[in-house]
C-alpha cells in the first residue's frame, strides 16, 4: 500500500499530489520550500495539513491553484485533480479549474473582499462571469447562498465594512462554494477570529461539506482543530511530511518527535494537569528521510540521532 | 474594599498581597473633541493576586483584559479606582507617572518578542541596562558579568548567547531574553499580556514553564493574560474571566474551567477545539447561551453587594465548594439546579426567586 492509495473511503481520489517540490530560486541561493511531498484527498474527504510557519504548507496550497509567483518554481513532481495534470493546463483551462473546481479561502480571507462593493455584487459576479447566468438569476443564488451560511440575505446590500469579522468570513466561505467545487482549500480560515466564531465557522463548514459533498485540504498549525475536523492529516516540517494517518491515529499516538511536540503545545482542557514538553528551543530536525509505514495506514518519518540535530546546550536549557 | 472570595492568597505567608486592584475603571472619550460621549472600557474590576500566585485573565479580544493590563502597567490612566503593590496605593504614590520605584516591583512581558528588542543592541545591553537603571549591578564588573550570566541561564539560555543580536535568535528564545530583562529588576509581580501568541506553536510550552518554573523558584506573582483558556488551565492557579469590561467569574483554573457557570464563561469554555471531546458541540445549546451572554451585555455592578440580584445588577455568587474560590457574577444562576451541569436557568430571573440566599456577602 502506497499513500496516495490510503484515502478514506473507497473513493477515487479528487487529488493527487505526487513528490512535489517545490523551490524558491534566488540569485545566489535557492530554497527548497517543499520537498518530495505526496498526499491525496478523495471524495468528500477532510485532509489536513499541520505544520508551523515556515514548513510550506501554504506553498503547497499555492501549488494546486497554480498560484506560485516569481521567484517560487515547481521544480519536480505532480498534481493531478480528478485524472487531469494541474500542472499542464492552460490559461482558459485554469480558469475554469479555478472556483469551479477548486476553491479557496486565504488566511484572514475577510479582508479580501472587494470594500468598494455591496457583498450581493461580489457574490453576484462570479455568477455572471463564471456560470453565465443572467443578472436575476445570480441575485436570487447570491441570497440562497448567504442563507446557507446563516447569514440574513438584506445583507446583500451591504458593504464589506458593515460586517462584523465573523460574517464576513463566512460571506468568504459561501462565494467559495458557489459554483460548488469539488475541492476547498482552507488556508487557516479562522486565525484572524475569536474562538467562539471560529468554532462557529468550523461548524458551518462541517455542515456545508456534509451537504454538499466537497473535499476539503484544510491547512492550519492548530492541531486539535485539525484534529475535530479532520479524516485524515498530514504532519509537515521544513517542507516534508513527517507523518500522516487518520486524525484521531495522530491524536491518540502521534509517532514522531515533531508531532509530539506540536500535540504537547496544546493543553487539554480536561483531566488533571500534566506538566508538557514541547521542542525545545534549537531542537532542529534535518535529512528527514521518506515516510514508511509503521502501521496500517500510519506513515512516520523514520527518525534517529542522525535526523534530529540537536543543540544540547539549549535543550538541557529549556528542559530545566 | 477587599473580597473575601479572592483575598486569601494559595501559599501566602503574609495577609498583603502582591497586587490588589479595586474598582478599576477606564473610560474612553469617543466623538469629537467637544463630545461628552465615552466608550467604558473597564468597570469595577477587583482583583487580587497572592504572592508566589499565578492569575490568569481570559476573554476575548476587546473584552478589555488588554486595557486593564495597560492601566495595571501604568501606560494608561484609569479613570477610577485603585491599584495596590505591598498594600501601597501606586496611583497615589505615583501622581504622574509611574516611578523607578513602581518598575522595580512591576515589570511586563509583552505579546510580540521581534518588537519588544532594539535590534541594533547586543542581548548583553538590554539586560546590563536593566541592572544599571536599578542599581542591580552589584558594585563590580566581576558582579555585573555574574548577574547577567545567571538571568541568561535563569530563562534557559546559553551565557554566550549574550553576544547575540536579537535577529539571530528564534521567538521563543527572544521572549526568554525579554522574560529575563524582566527579572534583572527582581520584581515581585510580572504582567505577561499574551506572551506566547506569537511564538511557533511548538515553543509556546517552553515559555510557559518557564514562567511556572520562576514561580515556584523566585516566588514571583504573575498576571498572565491570554484569550487561551486551555494555557489558563495550564499555568494559572486562578483564572478570572472577563466580559465587557467587568470580572463575570472566578476561580481556581481546574474548578472554573470544569464547571464554568456564567454563560460567557459556558461559551467560551465549549468553543475550545479539544479532540478529547469532539463532536459535543451543540448549535441549539450554543444558541441559547449566545442568547444569554447577549442578554447580560447590561450587567453591572454597582457596589452594594447586599441588594437582591437581577438581570442589571447581579451580584457575586458564591459556585461549589468555599476552597475553590470560586465565585460568578450572573442573574441566570441557579446554584440549587446545579448538580445537572447546566446550572443557569433558560430565561432571566423572577424578581420574586429567592436569589439572595445564594449571595456572596462581598464586603470585607
């Protein structure tokens, strides 16, 4: 078993991400942001993908969208969506793969709306650009949609500076999913809000993938969020995947050091009050190897003294 | 006015405690220059922290706990109320402006490590000059350079780390520098406003240890504000909740976050992503509690603890067992329909229930 075949469910997948890398070439030195990584999300699948700043994961996202500017190259490697190669398509191709097959919602996403502009004229106009329906016909969507996300459709008046953080949030998440997209990208959706409208959303969103179908990649550095909402996740560090299993595998014996680590930075709210860990300061991981599979369908990085480097001055620091 | 909820500090050996404050208010003018119009930021904030005591502050972002931290810092006037270090009041101490005196007892922690260090400066400098504007030195460049060496391995650094520049350390290792610039002076309290937001989450645990480590080794009070009610959990002996400007509730961390009893609290307590119990998130129960946390938006209080509780001034009740001081400041709760987890009732309060019986006899 190989892992892009483990997927939940018996479902083909929607997609199929294979060894990419993915690097940032400079004039005198490149950086590889994302290395060799693979992973596939099948139909009406959660997949998320943890991992603190820095370790590529919103580069892979770039990556499926074709989004990657100068000086980003996608230097090796494959995305392949629905049996299609992301990788070889078109401008008019893109154009239609983008919205109408994937979606996205960027990090604070609220502040990517339109402010010179009603949000009916912004959910309006991806009706009349992307599915050509008339103007009538885009405006009665456009409040069908905003019930969707519980949102009262007078709203479609307003502007975006008259939404409260948490709507316009979710104003975001409901043009994502208006020409129903196969896939939904979620760059962390809910960093820039409060916890209760972030459960709030988190819950919208499980209820709008129950109903309609959709796959989800959902990136975020919070893993018990990632952990509730997911099927599966993968675990990335310095552009490689150090685990990926079934969510609650990863949450109930996460594997590798890092993971451990990222688990320990969260504590629980319940149950008595157990002194963690986390990394310690300095605590670097580098040549991680390929993932192997250390039982059914959880894949670990095979670490040992050779793959951590460790700055033993500052652990015996940070450990006091 | 001291509450007899909160006075008695966990390990206190004297009766003062380390930071007390009493009715704290603050209000900001809005409108224009002419306009009397003013927005309340802070409302009659008691709070007290024992010595050698943590205390955490969660609520949400513009709850005030941000406010309250600047006036306890002295970076804003409140306009009422009295902040007491040793039992001295330092507003009246410290007309003006806060004194070396009032840095020395109280030193701050702030949220963002990269801003928080002049980057042209060597780790040296930032705590040498601590010593040196607190007469910390010692007399002696031997005793200088033994100091600074200690406060370096205090927060878990490495000595020669002295020599660095603040870019070429991580976050988590910046805000160990800017915690041991705080503990040059030998403060008795230290005010951390969300220490950890910004570090990388793995690191996030180290720094706070840390803090629990100077705790229990250096008897230092700290104030730890946060909006992360599972880290409150983790760190804090106490953990107050703040709601529009005003403490709704009280306790010891384990006990308030296990039966939170006003509905802000409810709230904010089910909203935590936590695996362990996934899946109990229930949208009509979350609808009521929205509800009630709405309705109580006009909850004050005004002082006299002895009148009968209502929806616009509830007065302080007392939740569960006396040890773990805890205490809520609602109209909804019902301490006798406790026992079944949900101890607030649906709708607001009957004037004619028989509320006082649970009262909290608030006057010292």
């Amino acid at each position: 078993m190989t892992i892009s075949q483990v997927s939940f469910g018996s479902h083909e997948p929607v997609l199929d991400v294979k060894d990419l890398t993915v690097k940032y070439i400079g004039d005198t030195r490149s950086t590889t942001a994302v290395d060799r990584v693979s992973f596939s999300i099948g139909t009406g699948e959660v997949f998320g993908l943890a991992g603190e700043s820095g370790c590529g994961k919103s580069t892979i996202a770039n990556s499926i969208m074709r989004l990657l500017k100068d000086p980003a190259k996608i230097a090796g490697g494959s995305i392949s969506f629905g049996g299609k190669d992301v990788l070889a398509m078109s401008p008019e191709e893109l154009r239609r793969f983008r919205w109408q097959d994937v979606a996205m919602v960027f990090q604070s996403a609220m502040n990517s709306l339109n402010p010179v502009l009603t949000i009916g004229e912004q959910i309006v106009d991806i009706f009349t650009t992307h599915a050509g329906y008339s103007r009538k016909e885009s405006l009665r969507r456009a409040a069908e949609l905003l019930e969707l996300v519980r949102i009262d459709p007078a709203r479609l008046k307003s502007y975006p500076h008259q939404l409260s953080g948490g709507m316009r949030q979710r104003a975001v998440i409901a043009m994502a999913v208006a020409l129903k997209p196969s896939l939904l990208i979620l760059d962390e959706p809910t960093t820039a809000l409060d916890v209760v409208v972030q459960q709030e959303i988190m819950a919208q969103i499980k209820d709008l993938q129950r109903e309609l179908g959709f796959s989800v990649l959902f990136i975020t550095h919070d893993m018990s969020l990632m952990v509730e909402l997911s099927h599966r996740m993968a675990v990335m560090y310095g552009g490689r995947i150090v685990e990926t299993a079934k969510a609650q595998d990863v949450y109930a014996n996460p594997r590798h050091p890092y993971t451990q680590a990222l688990m320990g930075a969260f504590p629980p709210l319940t149950g008595p009050r157990v002194p963690l860990t986390g990394l310690p300061d300095g605590v670097k991981f580098r040549n991680i190897p390929d993932l192997s599979e250390a039982a059914p369908g959880h894949f670990v990085a095979p670490f040992g003294a050779d793959a951590a480097v460790i700055d033993s001055a500052n652990l015996a620091g940070a450990a006091r | 006015m001291s509450h007899s909820l909160t006075s008695p500090a966990a390990g206190s050996t004297t009766s003062t405690p380390a930071l007390e404050i009493r009715g704290l208010g603050k209000s900001f003018p809005i409108g224009g220059l002419f306009s009397r119009r003013s927005v309340r930021a802070l409302h009659g904030v008691d709070l007290t922290i024992g010595r050698g005591e943590i205390v955490a502050l969660v609520g949400e972002s513009g709850s005030g706990k941000s406010t309250l931290a600047r006036c306890v810092a002295r970076l804003e006037k409140p306009s009422s109320g009295a902040i007491l270090i040793d039992g001295v009041d330092i507003l009246k101490r410290d007309r003006i402006q806060a004194s070396r005196a009032f840095r020395s007892q109280l030193q701050m922690v702030f949220q963002d490590p990269f801003g928080s260090l002049n980057p042209a400066h060597r780790i040296e400098h930032f705590l040498r000059r601590s010593l040196a504007i607190h007469g910390k030195g010692g007399g002696s460049e031997e005793e200088t350079r033994r100091r600074l060496e200690d406060l370096v391995t205090t927060v878990g650094l490495q000595a020669d780390m002295l020599n660095s520049y603040p870019h070429e350390l991580s976050g988590g290792q910046r805000q160990r520098v800017a915690i041991a610039r705080a503990l040059a002076v030998e403060p008795q309290v230290i005010l951390a406003d969300e220490p950890t937001s910004m570090l990388d989450v793995s690191v996030r645990i180290g720094v706070l240890n840390l803090m629990r480590k100077l705790r229990d080794e250096q008897g230092i009070s700290m104030l730890y504000i946060t909006h992360d009610l599972a880290s409150a959990r983790y760190l804090a002996d106490r953990t107050a909740v703040m709601f529009a400007g005003e403490l709704v509730e009280e306790g010891e961390s384990l006990d308030l976050l296990a039966n939170p009893a006003h509905p802000y609290t409810q709230l904010l307590v089910s909203a935590v992503p936590d695996p362990a119990r996934a899946g109990s998130y229930d949208p009509v129960r979350r609808a009521e509690l929205r509800q009630a946390v709405m309705a109580s938006t006009t909850c004050a209080y005004d002082g006299d603890p002895n009148q009968a509780c209502s929806s616009e001034e509830p007065v302080r009740h007392q939740v569960g067992d006396p040890n773990n001081r805890h205490w809520v400041r609602c109209h909804l709760y019902r301490p006798w329909a406790g026992n079944d987890g949900h101890a607030l009732a649906g709708e607001p309060a009957q004037p004619d229930l028989p509320a006082s019986n649970a009262q909290e006899k608030a006057s010292a």
